[in-house]
C-alpha cells in the first residue's frame, strides 16, 4: 500500500519536471499560421534568389522547407520575426547560415548581412523562441 503511494507520487512529480523542462527549451515544433508564413517568405525568396542566377538551360531549383532549418522569433510588442536559419546552397540543403527580419504587416524580409546585427536586435526587443526545425531541433 505504501509502495502504491510512493510510486503515485513518483510518478507526478517526475511528470512535474518532464513539463517544466520541456516548457522551458523554448520553442515548439508546431507552427502558427504567421510563422508558416514567414518560414514561406523566406523559401519563396531563397527560390527566386537562386533561379535568377541560372543560365538558360540549366534547371531550376525547387526548394521544399525540408532544405531548411529554422529558429524563429517573435517580439508580440514589435510584431516582428526574427529569422535564424540554415538554407540551401545551389541544391545543397542547411548549406549556409542566415539570417533575417521579417515583418509580416509591411510584406517586409529583410536580411542580415552582420551577426551581431541580428544579436542586438534579439536582446534589444521581448522575443521568444516560437518554433525550431531541422538543425534547430536536435
């Protein structure tokens, strides 16, 4: 009887701290319906970007948001995203680090050519981490 006890109290305070660990890693693996947005934003330009750089003849590239890794996040004062990612590089995908700003109202991407840049931004607004995906999320 006792044992029944100790192992129900076990159980919920082991459960207990499963959540608070878990709440406390940040981010999510479920994304929002502006966070799909800003995550289509950047493949849409990434697609662009890269197809305008073809010789006639060469083929196209088709990204999907498997080639990426995301850590995205949102500032609910500024309503701005901040964008840390990995992204292809000439059909090669997580290839390359970058960087962005993402303002959905103003259809506005912005990216980062200085690290420090987007650190600043980071510490100098209220922003939380709101999804991570791929390298993110290992």
């Amino acid at each position: 009887m006792r044992s029944d006890i100790v192992r129900k109290w076990l159980l919920v305070l082991v459960s207990g701290m499963a959540i608070v660990l878990l709440s406390a890693c940040g981010g999510s693996s479920t994304k929002d319906e502006g966070t799909q947005e800003v995550i289509d934003k950047i493949i849409e330009s990434k697609i662009r970007i890269d197809n305008n750089t073809l010789n006639s003849g060469d083929e196209r590239y088709s990204y999907t948001e498997d080639d990426f890794s995301f850590l995205i996040y949102y500032d609910s004062d500024t309503k701005l995203y901040l964008v840390d990612s990995w992204i292809p590089f000439e059909g090669k995908p997580n290839d390359l680090n970058r960087k962005y700003q993402v303002n959905l109202f103003k259809d506005k991407l912005q990216t980062y050519q200085i690290d420090s840049l987007f650190d600043d931004d980071k510490q100098s607004g209220n922003y939380e981490a709101v999804y991570k995906s791929g390298q993110f999320a290992d």
